[in-house]
C-alpha cells in the first residue's frame, strides 16, 4: 500500500495530517524559521540552511528573507536563481525551476489544492487533499505579488506581471498580465533591452 507522501508526490489524495509528513513540515518550519533569522552578511549559513532546506539548489542561489514553504525538499532550482522578500512556495509535490529565474517580492507558488465539493473539504478525520506539481522555464521573471497556482507550467523567457494570477500554462516568450492572466503579447528575445524596452 503506498504511503501517504508517494500518494503526495503522485498526485493522489492523500492525508496531509499523517505523522511522517507532519514531522517533514514541522522540519522545513525550523529550517525556515533558522534562516528567516540570519543576518544579511551570514551568507555561508544561508547557503547550507537552502541546501539542507531544497531537493536541488545551486550555491549561486539567493533568497531574501522571510521566505516560507511547506517541506522544502520538492523545490528544485536551477544556477542563478533570485527570490526576493516574502516569496512563499507550498511545495506538497514538485516545484522545477530552470536557471536564472526572478521571482520579486510576495510572489506565492502553490501545488496545494482541494476538492471542490465542501464535503471534501472539511477538516474532520476523513479530511485529505492533494497537489499539482509546478515548472518554471530558464530565464523566467515573475513580478510582484503574482501567484502560481497549482499545474501551472511557465515557458522559457516568459515573463509574469505584478498581480497576476496564473491558472493556465504560460508559452514561452510571453509576457503575460491579470487575473486570470492572459498573454499580452510575445516578447521579441532579438530586441534592444533596457529601460525603454518594456
């Protein structure tokens, strides 16, 4: 019989109250609380806490604290990765994200979900819920407050606005905006950059 976390992992409902993932919760909380509390200049300490904290994690990484997640080992990220203050990512099942991705201020990732029936949803003995995971392309820039929900794939070079929420794939080299987001526009990668570029 599967366990509860390969249920998790796998996309089927599982039971998140279950004794092993409530000490693997319990785990990332006290990591995150031990580096939500370091100092800007503890950058070796910050380094080994996200490499204890994430399955996959490159010492060029960078994460401004507060940061939160769930169990921290579904995160997986590429070189040259940016969070910046107040990120959340509820990583009951896998989060992929490619190489030299922003992720700005607030901006919440989610693979947490639940049955849209209320029955299901009630929090009693029977309760459970279960997760999509997320993928985030190479070169990838998420704006301010914007949230990913759960499924959400997001292509290279795409860019998400301030604010926008993601329920639906992202192609690559779009820039898009809103809630739900919509593609605006594709993004012309042979274009001259800077700050009249947008």
């Amino acid at each position: 019989m599967p366990s509860e976390r390969h249920k998790k992992q796998n996309g089927e409902m599982y039971d998140p109250g279950e004794e092993t993932l409530v000490e693997e919760k319990r785990r990332a909380r006290n990591l995150t609380h031990e580096y939500n509390q370091t100092a800007d200049g503890e950058i070796e300490r910050r380094e080994e806490l996200l490499s204890e904290l994430f399955g996959t994690v490159d010492e060029s990484a960078h994460v401004n604290p507060p940061f939160e997640c769930d169990y921290g080992y579904n995160i997986h990220v590429g070189e040259n990765f940016y969070a910046n203050y107040d990120c959340v990512i509820l990583d009951a099942c896998p989060v992929e994200v490619g190489s030299n991705v922003m992720l700005a201020p607030g901006v919440h990732i989610y693979t947490s979900t639940h049955p849209l029936p209320a029955q299901g949803r009630r929090i009693d003995d029977d309760y459970e819920e279960y997760a999509k995971p997320v993928t985030i392309g190479d070169d990838v820039w998420i704006g301010g407050q914007a949230t990913i929900n759960p499924g959400v794939t997001i292509g290279d070079r795409a860019v998400v606005a301030s604010g926008a929420v993601l329920t639906e794939d992202v192609p690559a080299d779009a820039l898009v905006q809103g809630n739900p987001a919509e593609v605006v526009r594709k993004i012309d990668q042979d274009a001259d950059y800077g700050p009249d570029s947008a």
